[in-house]
C-alpha cells in the first residue's frame, strides 16, 4: 500500500509546517501548566480511585471486578507526577 | 518526537484559521489539532464556508474525513454526518460543494496536508481501498471486542481496519453513567475527539465537547467516568491492546517494560525466536510473506526507530534503497 506519492514540498507549505510547529510548541507548554496546576485535584482523584479499588473493585476485564488487598496497593513514589510526556 | 503528547486539547477554546496551503480552495479554514513535526502529518478541525467549492482533486498522503454537522455534495451524492471517507493517495474525488457549510475532523496520515486539482487517479492511486460509510446510518454500535475488555457501555463502530498494521478509526460512544476503573495504556499511539459529550479520566480531568487527544505509546489514562453519555471519533496508529493495571504513578518507561515482559509471557516462542535472530544490539525484523519485497528488514528497524548499533556503539552507516516490488497477493 503506497503510504506517500512523492512530491516536491515548496517553500510556502515548508514555511506553513514551521508556523504550524511553533504553535504546537506553545500549545504542549499550556497544556503541561495547566496539568501542573490541576495536581491537587488529581491526588484526590488517585486517592479516591485507590480506595476504590480495594472496596467496589479494579475492573481486570469488562464488568469483571477483583477488590485489591491493601498490600497489593501501589506507593506514592518520591519522584514528580507527571502525566504530560 | 514526531508528535507530542498533546492532551487534553479544547478546540473550543481557538478561533478557525484560514487555510491558505497551496492548492486548496478559498472558504476553508481549519483548527490545528496535532501535527507530526517530522512528516507534517496532521489531524484538524476543519470548516467549509457556506458556498464553499472544490473541484475535483487528490492528494499525495492518505486523508481521512469525518463529518459533524453541514454536509457536502457531489453532483451524484449528499454526504450528510457521519458520513466517513478514507482517500488513498492519488486517488482522485469528485467536484465537491458544501452550500451551507460544513465542519468535520481531517486526518493526513503520512505527510503534510496537500490538495491537488485532478479529474483522474495518480498512477499509484490504489483506488480499491477508497472507503465511504456513513456511520450514523449504515453500522450499528458492537462492544470493543479486544480483551481485556472496557466495561460494558462503551461501544465502537469500526470505520477502517488496517489488516496489517491493525491500525483503526473508529466511532466510539461511552452510556450515562459509564465507569471503569482502571488504569490502561497502549502499545500504538491513541488519538481522539469529542464530538458530543463530556468524560472524565483520573489524570486529565474533564473532557468536554471539541475534547481532543493524541496521546503517544505507554502513556498512562484512566480511571474512566461519563456520566451523560459521549460520542467521539478515535484512531490509533497499530494494534490497540489494553493493558490495565492499577499503579497511577508509573511511568512510560515502566509501562513498556512491563509490555515487553507481557509479550514474552504470551508469545514466549515467537519473542525468543525475534531475539535470537537479531541478537540483543541488532534485532532482527521478520519478513512478511504477504508484503514479500517491500523493504530490508534492516531498513524496516531504521524507519520503525528500532535502536541498535553494530557491536561497535555506533550506528552511521548509510543504506542502499532497494527497488521496491509489489507484495504478492492481497487478502481483503
């Protein structure tokens, strides 16, 4: 299956693909500080999803659920939350 | 990176821009959703003005379009929401009109948006694969039918299957009140749009109408909640595999491990026989008889970014291109 036809790329679409790209980069960096500032919220979120899991169930597939010991629960590592990559 | 993680993204929140590529007509404008910095592939919003006009034309990469709300014409057709079209490159479409506007998702897969004004195929349109559907009236809604599976309410109409790559696009609607809690992260880049309805993942929050996505391999999302009811466009770029689990802090890196220890447990023949064939610096990229001929195994790992050196560290050799020959035979 062709993927691409060849062609030559002019300097307009080169110019346009650059404009495009320098936007996505302003556009990624809003995104990281506005998932940095939504990180209260989200600790709330993991900790209310942890409890969760261990009293109503981790869904293992489709509706089948498995509560989780208290052993089998994850440990807040020490490095920075990060769920922007 | 080709494409980063762009996640979430509200479309909502910008203005449509004209497009002014060379080639397209006046009267569309587009929103930017993302863009592969390395090939210009690109996945947009895009508007027709009322009255807008295209003549008939092609383009070099594959597109894709979905539409939302308006509709387009062609002298034959009507093509109303939902209406899905998947365009091969060089594979040319008719005169189109959108008289009282239209607004719908445009996907360019492999390069830079392109239009190119034609009234018969490219000689290497491979018209065969032109897909047409609308799927708001043509398909029903099916449950995922990958495993494991999501929970029950969300429901997928696949628009496009790749065979070989089992890449897809597909519509998929999450019920009132669906949850799932888990947390899921693929081997294939995931990328999505909300075209009505707001859903809820433990990381990113709320997702609303004009909610947009494109989120790279291994990436963590989930806990997943809706309580009114979504309907949304996704793609992903190979097979979509969910691997749950319930660590909110690991990290990509982690989750490809982990996927990599997975496949061995599953496919313990197939992954030693990989491995042993390439040896650990320099894998070996197994031939597809029926895509015979269509590239070096070698070149296959450079283009896929399979790392590896030549026992030496380094890797600064050239490859020579090899005429390409057509694959054998085409199951369909």
């Amino acid at each position: 299956m062709v993927k691409v036809i060849e062609h030559k790329v002019s300097r307009e679409v080169k110019a346009w693909l650059k404009k495009e790209a320098a936007e996505q980069k302003e556009r990624y960096k809003k995104i990281v500080a506005e998932q940095e500032a939504l990180s209260p919220k989200r600790d709330k979120w993991v900790a209310d999803f942890l409890e969760r899991i261990q009293s109503r169930g981790f869904n293992v597939h489709a509706d089948m659920l498995r509560k989780i010991p208290a052993a089998e629960i994850p440990k807040k590592p020490r490095r920075k939350f990060k769920v922007v990559f | 990176m080709a494409r980063p993680h762009i996640e979430p993204f509200v479309d909502r929140d910008v203005s449509f821009k004209k497009m002014t590529l060379p080639g397209f007509p006046k009267g569309m404008h587009y929103k930017m959703l993302s863009m592969d910095t390395d090939t210009g592939a690109s996945s947009m919003t895009v508007m027709y003005e009322n009255g807008y006009a295209q003549p008939p034309g092609m383009s070099y990469a594959d597109m894709e379009l979905f539409i939302m709300s308006g509709y387009l014409e062609s002298d034959e057709k009507r093509y109303t929401p939902g209406t899905y079209f998947w365009v091969p490159p060089g594979v040319h479409m008719p005169a189109l009109r959108a008289p009282r506007g239209c607004v719908a998702l445009m996907f360019y897969n492999y390069a830079e948006p392109s239009f190119v004004e034609s009234d018969s195929d490219h000689q290497l349109a491979e018209r065969d694969h032109l897909t047409i559907v609308n799927a708001y009236e043509d398909m029903h809604w099916t449950s995922t039918n990958f495993f494991p599976a999501t929970a029950s309410g969300c429901l997928v109409k696949v628009l496009r299957f790749d065979q070989r790559t089992q890449a897809f696009t597909f519509l998929y609607c999450m019920t009132p009140n669906f949850w799932q809690d888990n947390i899921s992260y693929h081997d294939c880049a995931e990328e999505a749009y909300h075209i009505w309805g707001t859903s809820w993942m433990m990381q990113f929050g709320n997702l609303p109408t004009g909610g947009y996505f494109w989120r790279p391999p291994y990436i963590n999302h989930g806990a997943f909640a809706c309580k009114l009811g979504t309907l949304a466009l996704g793609r992903t770029d190979s097979q979509l595999y969910n691997h749950f689990h319930f660590n909110p802090w690991s990290t990509p890196e982690e989750n490809r491990e982990r996927a990599g220890a997975r496949m061995l447990a599953w496919k313990p023949e197939l992954y030693r026989w990989i491995e042993q064939h390439g040896g650990h610096n320099h894998p070996h990229v197994p031939n597809d008889f029926e895509y015979d001929g269509q590239g070096d195994p070698h070149a296959i790992a450079h283009a896929h970014g399979v790392p590896h050196d030549h026992g030496d560290g380094h890797h600064d050799h050239e490859h020579e291109e090899k005429p390409k020959r057509r694959r054998r035979s085409r199951t369909k």
